[in-house]
C-alpha cells in the first residue's frame, strides 16, 4: 500500500498536470524600443521628441536608495520613459504607453482587434472585462515588468510595457 501511495506521489509530483498553462513572456518594442533601452538609441529610433520633462528624485525618496533621475519624451501618441542616476545620465527606457496607430508595437498598431492581439501573444496572464472595456495582462521577458493591452469595444485603445524598478 505504502509503494503505492509513493508511486502516485511520485509520478503527481515530477509529471506537469496538464491543465497548467505555460505563458508567454513578452519583450513589447516600439521601433525596436524596449525595456532598458539607452537614451541614444531611443532618440536614434524614435527622433527628437515632441517636448520632454525631466524630474530629478533624492536619495531618500527614490526606490533604488540612491539620487535617480526621471526623463518623460512626449511624442505624438506615444510616451516614453527612462530612469538614471541623479546626473542624469545612464538613461534606460522603464516604461511606454501608446495611444496611436502610428505607433507599431511587435507588430501590433492601436485599432487592432482582441483576436489580433490574442493571436500574436497568446493567452494573457490575466483579463479584467467591464462593460465597455477588456484589458490582457502579460509578464514581461525575464519576469521584469507587465505589458498591458487595454481594448473598448474589442478594439486595441492603449498599450503599455512598465519594467520592475523596486
């Protein structure tokens, strides 16, 4: 009785069950721009933004513990935002959000439907549904930050990527 028990223990324990799903992780780009990206290779990609912002945050109020400095570029549809130290260099891009069509995103362009989206990337982690409005949810590549896809009346209204700063 007690080889029996184990052998079923056994094999529970070293086979995956079949209703676990393996998801996909996602490396969401805009023009090749993506999470941890330089400044001067988003400028090389993207161009001169719209207009910019730039915030500059102490130590004892950042999350790294050290002075760190945000940099926003404002371009028409598109938000991109970088992180450095508090000279302001060694900017890397964190997070993007995208409202126009203008922008590609891996493939993916504002106005796509749910099935697009759902064919390119697969199940989300996970889905919230309101009345009007769906959103995906997926790990980033390396499990380093989330991209969500947000929809109204399944079309693609808003994407973004936020890599894990703290």
């Amino acid at each position: 009785m007690t080889q029996l028990l184990f052998l079923a223990l056994f094999f529970f324990l070293t086979f995956p069950v079949s209703a676990e799903k393996e998801t996909l992780k996602i490396d969401l780009r805009v023009n090749g721009v993506g999470a941890w990206t330089p400044y001067s290779t988003v400028i090389n990609k993207l161009g001169k933004p719209l207009r910019s912002k730039k915030v500059r945050t102490p130590a004892n109020l950042s999350c790294s513990g050290e002075d760190e400095t945000t940099l926003t570029l404002f371009y028409s549809g598109l938000e991109v935002n970088l992180l450095g130290d508090g000279k302001g260099r060694s900017l890397k891009v964190y997070s993007f959000i995208v409202t126009s069509p203008k922008w590609s995103a891996s493939g993916v362009n504002i106005g796509a439907d749910i099935k697009q989206v759902l064919v390119k990337f697969g199940e989300p982690d996970s889905k919230e549904e309101s009345s009007k409005e769906t959103a995906f949810a997926y790990s980033m590549k390396d499990g380093i930050g989330a991209v969500t896809f947000s929809f109204r009346h399944g079309k693609l209204i808003e994407l973004s990527m936020e890599g894990t700063l703290c």
